[in-house]
C-alpha cells in the first residue's frame, strides 16, 4: 500500500512538472488555445474533449490539420504501448518503454485536470483517471492501462472524423465568384485584379456578369437579379443615379458603376463580418458526456475511498476504474456518426452534429420565401396579345430574342414555348442588341423584349388597359415581360414566382408534428400573404431586410420558442446564425450554404422532415447508449464491493457493455442501408 502511495504522489507530482515544460512547447508549436485539445484516458475511463484554454478566434485550417495529426500520433504511441505491454509480458524491460509512453501520453491530461481546478475551480474525471493510472502500473495491471489507452484514441480518432464531417469552417463568401474587374483607366477598359479595385474607380459590368462592387451608376442601364441581398422575387432595372450592390447578378444591360465600397467594405462582405462577431452563436458548451463525466468526478473519487477500508486495495481499484460515464465518448459518438452517415444517404448534410440534436426541441420553423418555398425559375401565366397578334405568336417572338439568354426570365420563356412545341425562327446575330430589353432582327422585323420602361425608352406605345396590367402586377409580387414587332406592342407575358412542388406536402407533414411556422421575405407583403396562404403558413414577415429578418428570429427566441430558419441568400446568413437551428439548400448562395449547419443535398424540400426523425432517433439512441455503459459499470462497483470483482473480470464485464453500445451506434446506418435497399427493389419492381 505504501508502495501504491508513493507511486500515486511521484506520479502525479512529476506530471505536473512535465505539463509545465509540454505546455510551453504545444503552445508554441501548435496553437492549441485555438482548438479542441483531445485527450488520453486512463484504464477506461475515457474524458471528454473540451477546450483547454477557451479562445473566440476561428478554427483555421492548419490548425484542424495540427489537430488530426496529433491525434494519429498519439493513436500511433498508445498502439506501441499496447505492443509493447504485451511483449513485457516476457520480457520485463519492454514494460518500461510501456510506462514511458503511458507517461507521455498522460501529460494532456494533466494540463485539462490543471487548467479545470486553477482557472474553472472545477473538479473534473481526469483527477479520477490521475489517480488510477499509477495505481494500476503500480499493481501490476500495465496492460489493462495500455487497453485503455489504446481504445480511448481510437475512440477520439473517431471523433475527429465526426468533427470533420458534421463541421466545415466557412469559407471565404466569394473565393469563387470573380477573379478580375473591367475598369475604366485614361478613358481605355482595363481588366484589374479584384483586390486591386479602390473607391473611385469607374467599373464596367455587362449583361450576365456579378457586380463586383457597392456603388452608383454613372452612366447605363441595367436588370438585375439582387434577390442574394434584398430578398427580391423579380429582377430590378436600375438607371445613371441608382445604387448597385456587390455580388448581384446582372442579368442584361451594360452600366459604368463609380465604386464606393469594394473588398471588405461592401455591404455582402459586412454581413460576412458580421457572422464572424455573432459570439452568441452556437456557443461552445460542454457536450452531455463530459458534463456527466466531470460530475461524476468527486462520487467517484469518494466510492474508491469508501471502498478501499471496506472492501480492500483491489476493489477500490476496480471502483475507480468503473467510472459510470466511461466509454460513451466512443458509442455515443458513434452513434453520432451512424446517424450522420444515415442523414448523407438520404441526401441530407449535417454539418453540425449538434444541430441534429438541437432539432428536437425546435417549436418553430421559419422560411425564407425566395429561392425557399418558390423556385428561381419562375413560370409563365396569362399571355395578353394585341389585335394584330395572337398569343402563341407573343410567345414564339418572346422566346427568340430570349434563346442565347441563360438568367431565369429566358429559362421560363423558352421552357414554355417547348410545352406548347413552337418553333423558333432563326436570329440574325449581327443585329443582337442588349440593354433593358433585348433586340433582334428576325425576317426584317424588329423585335424588341423587356420591360415597360424599354418600351418607353424605344418609343413603343402602350395601351391603357394594358398599364393598369403593370400596377396589378406590381401589387401581386410577379413581372411583366413586354413583346414588340418593329415599332408595335404585340403582347405582354405574366411571370410569376413558381412554388416548390413538394411545400405544400412537406408543411402538412410539419403541421402534423404540432410546428408553428413562419414566411420571411424582402418582397411586397401582397405575394408573401398569399403564398402563406396557398400554403397555410399562419404567419408571415413582408419587405424585411437582412437586419431585421435575424431580429425576427430573435424575437421569437426571446418568446421562449426553439427556432429553425431556412434560406439560402447572402441576406439570409444573420438569420441563419442566430437560428437554433439553420438549414439551406443545396443550391443556395455560398455563404448561406457555409453557414447553414445543414444542406439540402438534392436541392428541395422533400427530405426535411426526415430530419426530425433522425433527431428523434439519435435522442433514443443515446439513451440505449447510456444504459449500455452505466449498466456494466453498476455491475463492476457492486461487484467490487459485494463479491470482490478482479480487475480482469471487471475488463471482461466492461468489454460486454463497450460491445452492445459499439453495436448499437451501428444499428441506426445498417436500419438505414436496409430500408434503401427495399425502396430500390420497390422501384424496380414498380
């Protein structure tokens, strides 16, 4: 027993003194008050990562690799104590390499136990694991230590995958978008580099390029798609005098915009800035193992003092080695895994293990209309034609002058034209204009298509009854497209937003799960009331801006509801950030998509409420997880105390329980794999 003692007291003490010298060096070397800084375990008890010194900064990519690569070698050094344990068995002298790399590989742990007591005045399980390592070696249980060890970093290599497939660090909001930037120089177009632009110079953007800059139109005119940053559901057309946003799409025109705000200082970018001091985001907390595993840290400590007079040396032992929250780290995340891994078959990327969890207290859903609930592409609705016409021939002209056009406007023209299978005569490409509208010759016409304000422009009369259209359309949340035959208005087309077929079916089914929900849109309060209503969305939120949709969600918050937002605009990412839970698709703008903890792979809403079901699932699933470490671990204290339990035979007993939770971590993704495997032979067979 003295012997014991001395080894607990050495052992302890000259850890401290390591940790000191190691702590220095990992601080220098890796940084690692920026990440989470795993941790060993000792026997089987297993800590939970946290972070040793908390620290705001983002997670950097050269950090995430330090971190994996510490991982893999420290898995590396307890799998050569485990050989080398082994080899002791024979021949003594390998024992001490054994204890030397146990020793190593105690010194995060000491720094966790440290910083827990010193700067959080908190008694964590490391203490527990502490004291039980040299007790073990000292006793002679070295390869019960080493198992331990070994499966422990196992386990957290697991982990690191968990991390890397539920959490990607958000990327830069525009590395893709643009490169170069046609500017103005001594009167001559220059190309520059995009970082290159400075307030004041005059950039150049043409139809079906991204403005690369916040600024004002000095001379042109253009239409563009800023639905990415003001929620709008129809293109704008913007003339010399008007503000233009960075990153909005120019869907036809050509403009010389002076630059007020580039880079970092444009307004898409301040939102990014913006996400990064949301502090209040998703805040690290602990995960529900270490909170158990640290709580338990002094009754398990007091157990192993009870039990060393009353059951002696070795039942205290295995008592302190029975630490109820032992091996959760591996089945619960595990389990974690599994359903991450069933949520990616089903075309869902989880991001954020945590949000699958977070889900099942959600009470509120609240979608973004645009891009959301309606498609980009819009449909066409009634075609108007002029006496000299008819519609079919509206149509035939609107989706020739359109047939080069990639935006969403040319893609619902030229999709109608094919269901009515019209014929599209050929365009003389030498007479292909673009401005507001688009002209082109075809058979000596002149055609011209756009909207009302190019009629005027081009000096194309309207008719009255046919103006009174444009104001019930602009009170009604759909556009107008004009058509005109050399210097004749032949007819206007009615486009409207298209709903997302599958909305109706997917908000009956959340209705069904007692969910309150909500539309949030920056268009016409007229359109947005009646979508709720085609859809039987109770409420809604008309012409906000990015600020105020994430005011709304906080709102709400401070309501006491659980709130998840989906969008997928750049006008959306505040909203996102403050959200419970947040969620985009998969073809939203980059920065939603970086933001959102999850994605809607196959870019609708049929898979979302799968998502409460997974979250339903991997709630019981932990729970089963539980049972399967406490259990075990009740048997080997009750054992230790009532029946004397070897350390051997509580390791057997141990092993069974690791076992059932390993398997049942499994079961979610094998459920998963078997029911996919029946609806392909279903479909087939169909």
């Amino acid at each position: 027993m003295l012997v014991n003692g001395l080894l607990l007291l050495g052992g302890m003490g000259g850890s401290f003194v390591t940790s000191s010298l190691v702590h220095k060096k990992y601080k220098k070397k890796l940084n690692y008050k920026k990440f989470i800084l795993p941790l060993p375990v000792i026997g089987k008890n297993a800590a939970v990562k946290q972070d040793l010194l908390p620290d705001k900064d983002a997670l950097k990519e050269t950090d995430i690799a330090s971190v994996e690569d510490w991982i893999d070698g420290h898995l590396t050094l307890s799998s050569i104590a485990m050989g080398t344990t082994l080899v002791g068995i024979w021949l003594p002298a390998f024992s001490l390499v054994s204890i030397a790399t146990l020793a190593f590989l105690t010194i995060p742990m000491v720094q966790r136990s440290y910083y827990g007591l010193v700067h959080q005045h908190k008694l964590k399980v490391d203490i527990v694991n502490l004291v039980t390592l040299p007790l073990l070696i000292g006793s002679g249980y070295l390869p019960v230590a080493a198992f331990g060890y070994w499966l422990y970093y196992l386990g957290l290599k697991i982990m690191a995958r968990a991390k890397n497939n539920s959490q990607k660090q958000l990327t830069h909001i525009f590395q893709e978008c643009m490169n170069k930037v046609w500017i103005v120089r001594n009167g001559v177009e220059v190309e520059i580099n995009f970082e290159d632009v400075k307030v004041g110079d005059i950039a150049v953007i043409q139809g079906g390029e991204t403005i690369p800059v916040d600024g004002t139109i000095i001379k042109g005119y253009a239409s563009i798609d800023q639905r990415a940053m003001t929620g709008e559901a129809q293109p704008v057309e913007k003339e010399a005098g008007e503000s233009v946003f960075a990153f909005t799409l120019m869907l036809t025109g050509k403009i010389w915009v002076k630059v007020e705000k580039a880079g970092d200082e444009t307004v898409a970018s301040q939102i990014q800035i913006l996400l990064h001091d949301s502090t209040d985001y998703a805040a690290s907390v602990e995960l529900r193992v270490e909170e158990l595993s640290d709580r338990l840290a002094f009754p398990s400590l007091l157990l192993g003092a009870i039990a060393l007079p009353v059951a002696g040396y070795t039942s205290a032992l295995v008592v302190l080695d029975s630490a109820l929250i032992d091996h959760l780290n591996i089945t619960g995340n595990l389990n974690v895994l599994s359903h991450l891994s069933s949520a990616t078959q089903h075309r869902l990327l989880i991001k954020d293990g945590r949000a699958l969890e977070s889900l099942k207290s959600v009470d509120t859903i609240v979608f973004d209309k645009t891009g959301t609930l309606t498609q980009e592409i819009p449909h066409v609705g009634q075609i108007y034609a002029t006496p000299s016409f008819t519609e079919d021939e509206v149509l035939i002209f609107a989706a020739t002058a359109e047939y080069k056009q990639k935006h969403p406007i040319a893609k619902a023209i030229l999709q109608a034209a094919k269901e009515q299978l019209l014929s599209l005569p050929v365009i003389d490409d030498t007479h292909y204009e673009i401005g507001y509208g688009i002209k082109v010759t075809v058979n000596r016409q002149i055609i011209r298509v756009g909207s009302g304000r190019f009629m005027a422009l081009e000096n194309i009369p309207v008719a009255t009854d046919f103006q009174t259209l444009q104001e019930d359309a602009n009170q009604q949340g759909y556009s107008l497209l004009y058509i005109a035959v050399d210097e004749q208005l032949a007819g206007i087309i009615e486009l409207h937003p298209t709903i997302r077929p599958e909305a109706k079916d997917v908000i009956k089914q959340l209705k069904e799960r007692g969910l309150s929900m909500a539309i949030i849109s920056g268009d016409h309060e007229k359109p947005t009331q009646a979508l709720a209503r085609e859809l039987g969305i109770d409420h809604y939120y008309a012409e906000t801006m990015p600020q105020d949709k994430a005011d709304i969600v906080e709102q709400l918050q401070q309501q006491g509801k659980s709130v998840c937002f989906i969008g997928d605009g750049i006008n959306d990412t505040i909203a996102l950030k403050k959200a419970d839970v947040s969620i985009s698709l998969n073809s939203a703008s980059t920065i939603a998509a970086d933001t959102a903890q999850i994605v809607l792979m196959d870019d609708h809403l049929e898979q979302f409420p799968k998502l409460f079901e997974l979250s339903e699932s991997l709630e019981r699933n932990f729970r089963k997880s539980l049972l399967w470490d406490v259990i075990p671990n009740l048997i080997n204290i009750g054992g230790a105390f009532f029946f004397h339990l070897g350390v051997y035979g509580a390791l057997g007993i141990y092993s069974i329980g690791l076992t059932g939770g390993v398997l049942n971590g499994l079961f979610p993704v094998l459920k998963t794999r078997k029911e996919l495997s029946e609806k392909k032979i279903c479909s087939k067979t169909d």
